[in-house]
C-alpha cells in the first residue's frame, strides 16, 4: 500500500515540474513575441515620421514654386505680357509625354484647315460688316454731327471699311489759327478679322461689337462729339512735343558737325600729324574746298601735284580718303593695321 502511494506521489511530482516547464516556454514566447512587435512598432513609427517629413518637404517645395510662379506672372504683368498658369503647363508637359506626338506634315494639314475656316469667317463678318459701313456713310444724322464740329468724313481711297475724319475749323474760337487745321483727328476702321469696328486717336481705340444694332451709327458719333476736344488737346500736346524734339535734333546735329568738324581740321594741323606729311615729301591745303557734302582737304607733293585728299563727309561725320577715284573710310586702315582699340 505505501508503495502505491509513493508512486502516484512521484507522478504528480514529475507533472508538475513538466506544467511548469511548459509554462515557462509560454512566457519566455510571449516576452520574445513582445519585444519584436515593440521593435517593429519603433520601425513603422519612424517610417511614418520619415514619410510625413517627406510629403511636408514636398508640400514646401510645391508651395515654394507656386511662389515663384507668382512671383514671374507679376512680373510678366509689369512687362505688359499675358499671364502663364504653370500648373496647367506641366500638366500639359506630362500630357505631352504620354501622348504620341504629331508630325510637322500633319500639323501643317490641320493649320490649312483652321486657315481656311477663319478665312470663311472672316468673309462672312466683312460682308456683314460692309451693310453697316455703307449704313454708317449714309446716315444723315451721323453726317450732320460731323459737320457740326467742323469734321470732314473722308474715306481712305484704296483701302476697305476705313476713313478719316479731317478737322475743318480754320481759326479757333478766340479767332488764334487752328493748329490741327486740314489734320486727321479721328480714323474709322473695320476690321474683319477682329469683327470690331474700331474709332482710333491719340487717346487709343474705342471699340464696338455690336455694329448690326440700328443704334450704331447714333453710339459712333456720340462717342466723336464727347471726345473731340479731349482728342484735341492731346493731339496738340503731342504735336508740340515732337517739334520740341526735332528742334532739338537738329541742335544736336549741328552740334555734332561742328565738332566732327573741329576734330577734323585739328588732327590735320597737329605737328606729328604735319611732319609725317613733311617726312614723304607731302603737305596738306590750308583751305579746304567743299563740294557733294564734303569738306576736303588735298595733300600735294613738292612739286603741287595732289596725290590724294581727307575729306568729311558732313552729312555722316565719316572722314574718307579720296584717292583718283576711290574713296576709302580712314576706318578701314585703321582696322587693317591692327591698330584699332580694343573693346
């Protein structure tokens, strides 16, 4: 009986040691089974970090082009130039890369096409446009506004759908002569392309689409009426201006050959000048001679005989040797010695 015992005792003794044993495994499993995904749950953090710095890095580089690129269309509209929207121009480049690209032949046969179809249109705006010109010409009222400030309609001979309207008013009203008198003042101008009628002047275009309405030939010569002295005084203004510069021009011209002129003589009566002259049996005239734009200047041998001359040209400032019949730019030598100055 106690050997039974003993026995069963031994079983259950060696049970437990093996429960415990597998419990162990288990735990050191589960320690092992935790740290991995710890450390794998470190690495997926630090990728999504990684990546987040990444899109960050990318949505500051984006917005910094975005910058720039408004940045250049302010300066496209400071040089009066159309605006670009660089988005679509790389989309458009992306697009273009996917997309097979047509040969010259083909894009030529399409430009035919778009030629031709705007050749049909514009036919059609300069034979609608053409009722309301000759409309236009012949409305009583617009002609009588016209005579009213002394405006003459005269149509450009030679030329479709276009005119000119000549100030006739001889004196102006505190009886001084008018400055614009016998000038242009306004240009009307169809353009079929365009399919605009156009009222041009010094002030810019005014112009106007809906042409075919009854109320055109009413809207063009409000719009002569209400600007006429403004286009006036600006075209006075203007023509004032340009005689201010042509004045000065030609001071500054006259200037210019007085001082090509004095260079001129000066360098023919330097001494070196005179006795590289004197030193091949040479001297030059005391008094110049002027014929065909030219002041000219002979140099003679010892026994008077001219062997060739320098003249200026008035008109160009340039200074030439004449020899018999050639007339040579002093330039030329110059450029053949390799003596010219360097930039």
């Amino acid at each position: 009986m106690e050997k039974v015992v003993k026995q069963k005792s031994d079983k259950i003794v060696g049970s437990e040691w093996w429960l415990k044993l597998l419990v162990l495994a288990v735990v050191i499993l589960l320690v092992l089974d935790s740290v991995q995904i710890l450390n794998m749950s470190t690495v997926v953090t630090r990728v999504d970090k990684y990546n987040q710095g990444v899109v960050d890095e990318i949505g500051g580089f984006r917005g910094d082009v975005q910058s720039f690129a408004g940045d250049l269309n302010e300066i496209r509209r400071f040089l009066l130039l159309p605006e670009k929207n660089y988005a679509s121009a790389e989309q458009d480049q992306k697009q273009s890369v996917d997309e097979p690209q047509a040969s010259d032949n083909q894009l030529g046969m399409y430009a035919f096409i778009n030629q031709y179809a705007d050749s049909i249109l514009t036919e059609q705006h300069r034979q609608t446009e053409r009722k309301a010109w000759d409309s236009l010409l012949k409305n009583a009222d617009f002609l009588a506004k016209l005579k009213s400030i002394n405006l003459s309609l005269t149509v450009i001979p030679g030329v479709e759908m276009q005119a000119k309207l000549i100030d006739k008013m001889e004196k102006s009203v505190d009886g001084t002569p008018n400055q614009l008198y016998n000038q242009p003042i306004f240009a009307l101008v169809f353009s079929p392309e365009e399919n605009v009628f156009k009222i041009q002047s010094v002030i810019g275009d005014y112009q106007i689409s809906d042409y075919e309405l009854a109320e055109f030939p009413q809207k063009v010569s409000e719009y002569i009426a209400s600007h006429f002295s403004e286009v006036s005084i600006k075209k006075i203004e203007l023509k004032k201006q340009t005689e201010e510069q042509a004045v000065q021009a030609s001071q500054a011209l006259q200037t210019a050959k007085i001082t090509q002129k004095e260079d001129f003589v000066k360098t023919l009566t330097e001494p070196a000048f005179v006795e590289s002259l004197a030193g091949l049996g040479l001297t030059v005239a005391s008094q110049p001679k002027e014929e065909n734009n030219k002041i000219i200047y002979n140099v003679s041998d010892q026994q008077g005989h001219v062997k060739f001359a320098f003249a200026l040209e008035i008109s160009s400032g340039m200074i030439k040797v004449i020899d018999g019949n050639r007339e040579l730019n002093v330039k030329n030598f110059l450029e053949e010695s390799g003596l010219k100055k360097k930039p």
